[in-house]
C-alpha cells in the first residue's frame, strides 16, 4: 500500500497512455518480447520476465485511464 501511488505513476498510467487507445498494439509488442495473449480485460498479455516468473499485463477501455 505505501507504494501504490508511486506504482501507478510509473507502471500502470504510462501503459495505459500508451496502450489505452489501441490496446491491440499491446498483443504485438508483447510478442517481441516471446509474450503471448491471453483471455482478461479488453486485452491481455504475457510475458516471460525472468525464468519461471510471467508478467501478465490486463488493459481495460481507454477510458479506465483518463483522469
């Protein structure tokens, strides 16, 4: 919880910048990546970040992200 805030500035609301108008281009860049979609949200991915350990991003609508 004590870095929620810092989190959300630099994880979650540059993704959504970026990716919120076309969440598609998510999909392509995770492929880069060896990532592959999954089935949360309006798009999802995965991708293999260390052996073993995924990290699963899920966007929503661009809407979820406009303050």
């Amino acid at each position: 919880m004590l870095f929620e805030h810092a989190f959300t500035q630099r994880a979650v609301d540059p993704l959504g910048q970026f990716f919120g108008n076309n969440p598609d281009e998510l999909v392509e860049a995770a492929k880069l990546f060896g990532g592959k979609r999954l089935d949360y949200g309006d798009v999802s991915v995965e991708i293999p970040a260390l052996e073993g350990i995924p990290i699963v991003f899920i966007l929503w609508a661009a809407q979820e992200f406009q303050q």
